[in-house]
DNA sequence: GAGTCGTGATTGACACGTCAACTATGCCAC
DNA sequence: GTGGCATAGTTGACGTGTCAATCACGACTC
C-alpha cells in the first residue's frame, strides 16, 4: 500500500487556492502599510520588538535569531541593512569573541515606538475586525491543527525516504 | 468617534501572530517541496499552469499577468528567468507590435506535467489533510471573509485620508 | 503628418531570502 | 600545545519582488 495518494478534489483546492492567496494578500497589504505609515519592513520590526524587549536593548545575535525564527544568514544580512540606516547597532561580545551583540540605537528606539500603535491598529483592521468571533476563534483552531501537522515529520515527506 | 480605534487584546494578537506565522510556514514548506520534487518556484508554477490552461499555449504577457495576478514588472524579470531555463519562450505579437506573447516550451510543458501530481499531493499532506472537514470549511469562510473585507476601499485606510 | 496621450513591456536599482562556503573562536582529548 | 571538531557569524552568488523610469508603439486629434 501507500505511494499513490489521493488528489485534492475540486472543492479542496479551489478552498486551498482562497485560503493561501488570502493570507498572501493580507500579509502583503500589512507590510505596505507597515511601510508606508513607519518607514519599516516587517522584518525590521520583528528584530527591533525583540531588541526593545531584551535587558538593555542588547541581544547576541544568535539568541535574536532564534527569538524570532531567523536563520543565522538571512539575520546577519538583515543587520548589516539596518546597520546602515542606523537602527542598530553591533559589538564584539565580551564574554565569546566569537559572538557579537545587537544593540538597539536611538533611532531603532524611536522608530520602533512611532511604529507599534499604527502597526497593531493595522492588526485590528485589516484582520480581526474582518472576523466574528466565532471565525477568529476558528482561525486559532485551524493555525494549531496545522502547526501540528507540520511538525510531524511524515509531513514533511510521505513516502519519500523510502530507500 | 473616529481616530482612535481600539487595540488588539492579548488573546487577539496571539491569534493573529498564529495564524500568520503558520500561514507562512506551511507556505515555505510548499515551496521547499515544490522545489525539491520537481525543480520549480511557485511563480514557475503558476506561469506554466496558466499557459497550459492557454489556447496554443500562448499568451499575451499581460494577459497572463493578470490571469495570475502579478504586476507586469514582476512578470517580465519572470519570465526572463524562465526563459533562460528555457521553459518558455517570448514571442513578438503580431497584431500588436508593442506586445509579447509568451510561449510554453516542450521543457516547460514537461517540467509542468512532472509537477502537477507531486504538488496537489503536497498540498493534500500538508494542508487538507491537516484539518477536520469543518475546519476546512471554515478556513474557506474565513477566506473569504477577509478577501470581501480587504477590498473594501475603507480597510485599506481608516482615517488616513482626512487631510 | 505632427502632437499628445494611453498602453505594453522592459529595465535598473535596490530590499529581501536561501544556500553553500568560509573565517575565526572556543573546546576537548591526548 | 596540537589536532579535531563544534559553534558564531559573515559573505557571495543568485532567485525573487517592488518601485520608478523608460522605450516603443497605437490611437486620436487637429
């Protein structure tokens, strides 16, 4: 058995192809208006939350990448943009000098305040308001099951490590 | 009235970083798959599933454009890319010299076909067969809950054009 | 048929992401 | 203290996406 799996019916991609355009649409429309109200990518500001939530606004840069999920490279790359708009700032870490430590500067500070409450206000908007609560609760719901699913490893791969 | 809406709770944003994170998981993990199984980008994909679809397999760039929803721009770095794979070919339109057409390739047709079976199935693992079947129907309400309000000019701008 | 305007498509600059090297330390065994 | 290996971080190449500018042509007017 197993191998030849069956194939989404018309009703189940055509409810997958709402589903993954939407969210594309809605993230897309968070960002440019995250951009165009505060100057900032989404990128930017999950990196200054994590910096403005940190004791002394001071990260080691591995620890930010795994605060938010990020690769080491992409995380790297990213710094040295904000870097040079700066928002940030890095040092060499005292304790591994291997290491090296983000540092929120003045301008980070102050963007990311001027970017917090129209960033959430966008939330509300585009997002929640769009929902009963009955449908946002759902939306919870169906992010966990996923979640779940995804981490179970057959999920990623059925039938494909059969060697 | 008006200016000041009310933010998100707590349980609200949790919700929302939920559901947007997983959203852009399961994304990442489709792509990964589509790239490992079968060589090719979501965009390839959706470029050769249109011109599949096409009369001749040709059509015009910016008809396909908007088969596809993508800025012109966008599809025109596209397109460059694939043709440099040969997966299609650009053509000059005969009855409107300013026009392109575009054309599927026998490599891009093959690589189209070896695609199809391996990415419904991805989609059936990864998403469909995440969820009960009343949360797949929620999740197409939801669905489509967002994309009314999305296009309603308002959700774009509370209060951001009152000059 | 010259002027103007809209449309079809491309281009260049740049932000963002991934992957695969690569550098530089730390760390442990012996 | 040297060899071997893991860890921290950076870098380069390249695919992808947006924006603004540009080019070329069609269409319409006079």
């Amino acid at each position: 058995m197993a191998g030849a799996r069956k194939l989404p019916t018309r009703d189940e991609l055509s409810t997958w192809r709402e589903f993954i355009e939407t969210t594309e649409r809605l993230r897309n429309m968070l960002t440019a208006r995250l951009q165009h109200d505060t100057g900032l990518s989404p990128g930017d500001y999950a990196v200054l939350l994590a910096l403005s939530e940190a004791p002394g606004s001071r990260v080691r840069s591995s620890e930010l990448a795994s605060l938010i999920g990020w690769e080491r490279s992409r995380l790297s790359h990213h710094l040295g943009r904000m870097e040079r708009r700066r928002l940030i700032r890095r040092e060499e870490c005292a304790s591994d000098s291997r290491g090296a430590e983000v540092v929120l500067q003045p301008t980070g500070a102050d963007a990311f305040h001027a970017a917090t409450a129209p960033h959430l206000r966008a939330i509300r908007e585009l997002f929640i308001d769009a929902l009963t609560p009955e449908q946002l609760a759902a939306a919870g719901e169906i992010a966990a099951a996923l979640q779940t699913h995804l981490s179970r490893p057959a999920s990623n791969a059925t039938e494909r490590s059969r060697t």
